[in-house]
C-alpha cells in the first residue's frame, strides 16, 4: 500500500484550512495531528465552503475513533487508513463522507546551497501513523519502492565522499547501503527493530576507533594512578573488553563513557594531590595563596562637556559612587552646583533633539528647578543617563531591582577558535549604535551569549567566557544555563548576587537540518525566572543560500512550534507570548535581494537604508510572515557577512564549489530582535558589531538592553481579621474575528500569574461568517467571568498581564492568542482594549472589547519604578494637568513594522487584521 498523501503531520489548522479551500470540492479532507491532544488526530472535512473539524483519539488499547455527533455509535480501528476507508461511505455521522483526499505539497530538496554544512536531502515522504506506530505505510511500499530508496540513500552518500576525510568509513556504509539495507528493511516490516545489519556495519567501521580509545584510556589511567595510588587496577570486564576480536557499539560507548569520565576529573585529581602535597610538607606557594579574589572596579568620575542656552558652556560631572552631579562653569575652578541623587526629580529626553534632556531636581523646599543640556551627541547623553541611572540604582533603598541590564551577543564563528580576546564584542564597541567609552566598561547584570559553526568544547568554551568577563570587569559571573545542538551553543551567565533571584530554569534545542533530523541548523534555547520576571532567548541558525527564504520561514516556524521553554502550564500559547521578554537572535542567513556590484556600492557610501530595503528578513516581516510583532534596533553597520577571514576591508563573495562559482552577496546574516508584553520596560541602548575580530567571515553583533523587571510582591498592610477585600476583573463584552472557514462554537480560556487557575468563558452568545474565510464572535457579559486576582493591591496589579485563547468548543484547539496588559485597564470605568490574535507564529485574527480592573480603595498606594523618572518628550510637548495613580505609557501602534521600510499606502488586504471596519 502507497504512503497515504492525506496525511499532512504537523501542519497547522490555518495552513490545512488554506489547503482544503484551494481544493475547493465538497467532501475534500485531510488528517493532521491535533494541537490539544498529544497522540490524537484532527480529521479536517469541507463541506458547503465551511471546514468541519473531527478529533481523532485512541483509547487504551491504541484503537482509533472518530468523535462525532451524538446519536451516532464511535466505531473502533487498529489504523489511520482503516479509519479514512470507512468513512468514505456514507451515514458514518460527518457531514459529507470523505471523497477527495487533499494531498501534501511536494517540497524541494533541502540542500544546503552556499556549502556551509551538509548537503542537501531529497523530499521524505509523509508516513501514516498506524494505531500510533509510525512506520507502518512506509513498510508497506513495494519491494522496487525500497530498492529505489536504497539507490537513493547510496547516490546521497556518494555526495558526501568527495568533502569526507573518512573515505574508510564510507566505504563500510556504501557495503550496506548496496548490500545490507533491505534485509534490515525487511526485518522491521515484520516486526524485529533491531537493525541487525547496521549494527555488524558500525562494529566493522569503527574497529579503529576502538583501538585508538583503547590506547588513549590505557594512557589516562596509568597518569591518574600517578596521583593516586590507591585506585584499583582494572576490572577483569575492562581487560576482556581492551584484548576481545569483536567488540561491539555498548562495549564501545562504555570506554567513551569512561574516557569522558577521567578526562573531566583527572584535572581536580591532580589539583587535589598537588594541595595535599603542599600541605604535607608545608611547601609555600605565594603566588597562588597570596592572591585575593579580585574586587569589582569601581566606576570613575566621569565629566561630559554641554551646552546651556544659545552659547554658554559648563561641565558635568557625574560620580556614581558618591551620587552626586555637580555643574561646574567653564573656566572656574569650583562646582556651581552640586545635585545630591536624591535630589533628582526626572530626566527628560528630547526626541526632536537626540542630544539634548532636561534635569528636574529639588532645589529648595517645595520647589524644583529644570534646566536643559545639549551634549556633543546623541551617544553622550545617552551615556550621561545611563550613569545617572546606575547611580540611582546603586543608591536606592530597594532590596530588589526594578531594572536589570542585559548583553545579547550572536557569533558565527565559522568553525574557527576565536581570538584571545574578545573585549570589543562584550563591551559593545566597533560599528553602529555603540557603547560610549564611559560606560562601555559597566557591567551588565545578564550576559546571554549565542555562537554558531563553534568547534570549541562546551567547557573550554564557558570557561572562556567567564575568563574573559573576569579580566574585563573583575567580576566571577556565574553559569545559570548551557545548551548546546551540535555547533550551535547558548551560554547564560549572570552576577553572583543575582544568582538566588533566577529560578525556574528550562533549556531545550530543535533540529532544522536535512529533513529536520540533523543539528547542524536548528535552534537551542533557555528560560528563566528573574524574581518575577520570566525572560526567554533563542539562538539559531537557520537555512542558508541567498534563494530559501521560504526554507528560513519554515525554519522560524518549526523552531516556535518545537521549543519546549517556559511554564508548563502555558505550553499551549504561542512561545512569543509565555515570556514577559523575549530575545530571538543568531545567524538568520536572510540575505539582500539586490545585484552584489550594487550593493558593495551602497556600503561603500554608506547608505544602508537603501540596503535594509531589500533586505529579506524585513521583507518577510513585512509581508507577516516570520518574527511578528518583534522588535529589532535601527541598523546603522556594515552587512556582517561575508567578509573575507583575517580582514575586515573587503566582502567574499564569491565561493568557489566544484558544481561551479557561489555568489553571496554580503548581507545582515547575524541579528537580535525582541518582543515583550504590553506595558512593560525595554529600552535597547546599544546594537552594533565589531570591527577588529576577523577570525571569521562573520562578525560579531551585541546589542544592550535596560529591562524592567518585578520581585514577588509583599502587601504593605497586614491581614485584618476580618475578610480580605478582592479586587475583581469584569468584562463588559469581547468581540473577536479569527481567520477559518469553521464555524464551530468557542470559548475562552484566561490565564495570569496573578489568578489561582486558569478560568474559562461560556460558549460564545453570536456568531456570523458573512465573510468568506472569517468568524466573528462575540461574548456578553453574562457569559464571561469576573476573574478575582490572588493579591488586590494596585502596586501588584500593575504589574500583571492576562493570556486569552480563544479555543473551539468541538475540538478544544485554539484559533489564536493574546496579550492583555491590567495596568491600562485599572479603575472605575471600563475601558476599550483590541490587540491581534496569534497562533503557531501566525496572525490569526483579532480581539477588542471592554474590561476594567476594580482595585479596593485601601490598596490603591504604588510608587514609582526607577525606570520611570526617565522620559521622552517632544520639543513642544507640555506637561500634564495631572498624573494618573498608576503611570501608563503611551498607546503603541497595532503594528510593529521594520523601522527602516517606508510606511505602506493606505490598503489592506486581509480584514481581519484591521480590526472590525466593515465587517457586520
């Protein structure tokens, strides 16, 4: 029996509901796995331009059935296609029996096309699950099917021999390609897994390779019983398995094991014997024992030169350890004026004047002054309030943060060691929006290093990170997470007093290669709590070769779908929504959609907005198609890749390959783009790349980031005897447009830190599809709950956001996602809220409605964060008649567009994404 076509794997309902509609015909279907149920399915029918969706399950047996309407008995079925027949006749409870199967877009093969890593990999083939095996359909293919794979599998190998050193190697597989794979084929079609030929194979291949472990470990353990003589000679299984004529892969993957063993302790054995040797005979190592733990540096006063009024000049000096700013006229002697910290009142930046701001601060009792500066530029003074916010910091009386910095930093490092030092890339100096030189040297509190192609060792490589921080800013920064997948690598490194505030550490890596299955691109990625705070990142690398951007998208996708990251409990929201901050970067490889003689022009001149216009990550993130609603620093440095290795003066871009000449052309491979809830504080102060590490044809990118960041409440009154007053969250109503031609009934599922459990709406009370391809629902009051948050006070509640899904009541899969922050929605009055709907990495729909958050009159006390008393301001802005209790930022717009783009005309061409204009 052929592979059955109808089978779609992981596909999302939005992708099998564009499928369904393109076929068109009545009675067309396909199965796709559910989004709800692990190990169950979702059978997709359409029928009268609407799509039906029939979940799937199997019970404890693995017998599948369909769940259909009542009245209508489930039938039972050892298999997918056993299943699909039967419901091919009519009266089986669907509204149409399954006619037309819609089958599986055929992909091109995935070869790697500028030579960077393996190559490519013909299409595989969709298989059946059957009764949850999954490689049923596949073993039935005929005899001339798997002499054809087989033809195949060898024609790939034979692509890999002429860039394989092991030629040896090669040769064993190439026997067992040609010889040996059906009959391993044929083993497993009727039941026996073991791989029996395979296994003969790789003992056969690898008999060197025992030899030389044999040979190493010999040496190993005969050092490590020179610093201990006690240790026990070898076992008699350890000598059979040196001098046995055929050993096998367990026997091979314990001495692996082993020499993994003593390699990672033979340096703290040594280490403890020499001590134990000093000690013994009282030997003196001054040098060594002598040395403190290096102190941190403190900060230098630091002064910058401004302009007060039309001409006058003065000086401003900022000393960080004493907190004080002191204003000193040019040419005298003394301070005019010294600014004690806690004396200043705000910081005001100038967004029509990028280097000018103002300082409010007391001066008298009950009165404050206000005076402007103009710096020499807009990098000045952003280094003047980073001071000026680090000794606010310093100073405060707070025993947990409100604000953290962090590093991000993305390197390709081609496969090459780096230099011994890396001091530009982690203090973020060199092209495009850096560092000022005052502050270039200020530590940050999270350093997040992501590297890809880095043939380093994962401890040489940590260690290296650490040792370079260290010299760098005499602080011994600690190891909250390492993940690695093949070359690709993550390194989270964090202050020691922040050590006891991260929590809840979660790690995990996707596979992106040939066929999803190899790890030479992918993903890895960690999470975490700050106090209260949950922060992702992602470091990837995905498909190369100026040609796959779609292969990039895919990629984007497969790794937001697979990532396994954050709390459990909201493993069914889009990963972009489960962090209160994300941070996605790495080599993305998205290319510049332009001649390369035009574009080594362009860099010649400079002018890169032209450049960023073609540049195909914003071209997709334009078109909603990878990265929505993330953020990404205005780009103001040279394409990254690919530069021409030991120099950083001219582009390589051509490659030469035996199938001929590679072009590619330079471009912005290596990014960091961000996303975060509503409401919350991100301020991106610095995103740039080196100019002197050339050990690589990429460069390395950073970019600095200012947080704000929340610590587990405490209430400032204590529990009365009485009962406690609840604050309370009541919806007026909610209504939301999804993009699906179903016209099943849903509900809504709320989730927040601040609810004991996640609650749940009634079934929507309206419903219209008077749009093709659209549903508008709706709620009313009546059908919502009134949410009651854990804690009452205003000061918490600020602070909190809410997650919606909406899901179908048939199928419990969502049809889209959302983000609310509470801080907006605080007060007596309901107020209007619309946001988009997301899913699987898509824009699904859109949200709007009314809420208000209702807060008890003796917990409506906050304060100001220390990210708050630094604001931006237009030239001709003027102040507020009054300040709201609890502050809000300013509207954003709906959509976040890449900054270099020209805004678009005055058109759309999905409705849905425009909220309700128009549709009745």
């Amino acid at each position: 029996m052929a592979a059955a076509s109808w089978y779609h794997r992981d596909i999302s309902r939005v992708v099998a509901e564009e499928l369904l509609a393109k076929a068109g015909r009545d009675g067309c279907f396909l199965v796709r796995d559910s989004e709800s149920v692990s190990g169950a399915y979702a059978l997709c029918l359409l029928f009268q331009r609407h799509v039906h969706t029939y979940r799937i399950l199997p019970d404890d047996e693995g017998l599948l059935s369909v769940q259909t309407i009542q009245g209508i008995q489930a039938k039972c079925f050892r298999t997918l296609p056993d299943l699909i027949g039967a419901y091919q006749q009519p009266n089986n409870g669907l509204v149409t029996p399954l006619l037309y199967p819609v089958h599986r877009p055929r992909q091109a093969a995935d070869e790697d096309s500028d030579g960077e890593d393996g190559r490519g990999s013909g299409h595989v083939a969709s298989t059946v699950p059957a009764g949850g095996a999954g490689v049923g359909a596949w073993l039935s293919t005929p005899i001339a099917s798997r002499t054809h794979i087989s033809q195949q599998l060898h024609q790939r190998l034979q692509e890999q021999v002429h860039s394989s050193p092991a030629s040896d190697f090669m040769g064993f597989m190439a026997e067992y390609l040609n010889h040996h794979l059906q009959l391993d084929l044929e083993a497993l079609r009727h039941g026996h897994p073991q791989l029996r030929h395979l296994s003969t194979a790789l003992v056969t291949a690898c008999r060197a390779l025992h030899r030389r472990i044999d040979f190493t470990l010999a040496g190993l353990e005969t050092l490590a019983r020179v610093f201990d003589p006690p240790m026990s000679p070898r076992s008699p299984a350890r000598e059979q398995g040196l001098l046995t004529s055929d050993p096998d892969l367990e026997l091979l993957l314990n001495k692996i094991s082993t020499v993994n063993h003593l390699l990672s302790s033979l340096e703290k054995k040594v280490l403890k014997s020499l001590q134990e040797t000093v000690s013994r005979h009282n030997l003196a190592l001054p040098s060594v024992a002598a040395a403190p733990p290096p102190a941190a540096k403190p900060l230098a006063v630091q002064s910058f030169e401004v302009k007060v009024g039309k001409s006058q000049r003065v000086t401003l000096t900022v000393d960080v350890e004493s907190g004080t700013v002191a204003i000193t006229k040019r040419g005298s002697g003394s301070p005019e004026e010294t600014i004690p910290q806690d004396k200043i009142l705000q910081l005001i930046k100038y967004q029509s004047v990028q280097s000018k701001v103002r300082l409010v601060y007391d001066r008298e009792p009950q009165r404050s002054l206000s005076r402007d500066f103009i710096f020499p530029s807009a990098r000045k003074r952003e280094a003047f309030c980073q001071l000026l916010q680090l000794m606010k910091i310093q100073h405060s009386n707070l025993d947990e943060p409100d604000l953290i910095s962090v590093y991000v930093g993305t390197w390709n490092m081609g496969s090459t060691p780096p230099p011994r030092s890396i001091a530009s890339w982690l203090t973020s100096r060199g092209l495009g929006r850096t560092q000022d030189e005052t502050t270039a040297c200020i530590p940050h509190d999270i350093y997040v290093i992501g590297t890809q192609e880095n043939s380093l060792g994962d401890r040489e490589w940590v260690e290296f990170l650490r040792a370079s921080l260290k010299t760098l800013m005499a602080i011994d920064y600690r190891v909250v997470a390492l993940q690695c997948l093949w070359s690709i690598k993550i390194v989270v490194l964090v202050k020691p007093e922040h050590e006891r505030r991260i929590s809840h550490v979660h790690t995990s890596s996707v596979k992106t290669g040939i066929a999803n299955t190899l790890g030479n691109k992918g993903a890895v990625g960690v999470s975490f709590l700050f106090n209260g705070t949950s922060l992702g990142f992602v470091n990837c690398h995905l498909a190369s070769g100026s040609e796959k951007t779609h292969r990039r998208n895919q990629n984007y996708s497969d790794i937001l779908r697979s990532l396994v990251l954050g709390d459990k409990r909201l493993s069914a929201f889009d990963l972009t929504l489960r962090f209160t901050h994300l941070f996605w970067f790495g080599d993305l490889n998205y290319r510049l959609d332009m001649d390369v003689q035009d574009i080594l022009a362009h860099i010649t001149k400079k002018e890169f907005e032209t450049l960023l216009a073609v540049d195909q990550l914003n071209l997709e993130r334009e078109k909603n198609k990878v990265f929505l609603r993330f953020s990404e620093g205005d780009i103001s440095f040279p394409p990254t890749y690919r530069y021409e290795r030991g120099s950083r003066d001219s582009y390589m871009w051509q490659k030469f390959k035996p199938t001929g000449m590679r072009i590619n052309v330079p471009s912005w491979c290596d990014r960091i783009l961000w996303k975060s809830h509503p409401e919350t504080h991100v301020v991106c102060n610095s995103y740039g790349c080196t100019d002197d590490i050339v050990t690589s044809d990429h460069s390395p990118v950073f970019a600095t980031f200012e947080v704000g960041v929340t610590s587990q409440f405490v209430p400032k009154k204590a529990p009365g005897s009485g009962p406690e007053p609840l604050a309370c969250i009541e919806w007026e109503s909610i209504e939301v447009i999804v993009k699906t031609a179903s016209r099943t009934k849903c509900y809504i599922e709320f989730h927040s830190y601040c609810l004991e459990e996640a609650q749940r709406s009634g079934e929507n009370t309206s419903q219209s599809c008077d749009i093709p391809g659209f549903l508008k629902l709706g709620w009313s009051a009546k059908h919502l709950p009134v949410l009651n948050p854990i804690l009452p006070d205003l000061e918490y509640l600020g602070d909190q956001h809410l997650l919606l899904s909406i899901k179908g009541v048939e199928s419990c899969e969502s049809f889209g996602e959302c983000c609310i922050a509470m801080r907006s929605m605080i007060g007596s009055m309901a107020q209007q809220f619309e946001t988009f709907l997301f899913h699987r990495g898509e824009e699904t729909g859109s949200m709007r409605g009314w809420m208000k958050v209702r807060v008890p009159k003796d917990r409506r006390s906050t304060r100001e964060r220390l990210y708050e008393w630094i604001s931006f301001e237009e030239e001709d802005a003027k102040p507020a008649a009054d300040t709201p209790t609890c502050p809000k930022p300013p509207l954003q717009p709906l959509r976040s567009r890449p900054r270099s783009l020209p805004e678009p005309a005055a058109s759309y061409t999905n409705p849905a994404y425009f909220i309700f204009e128009g549709v009745p």
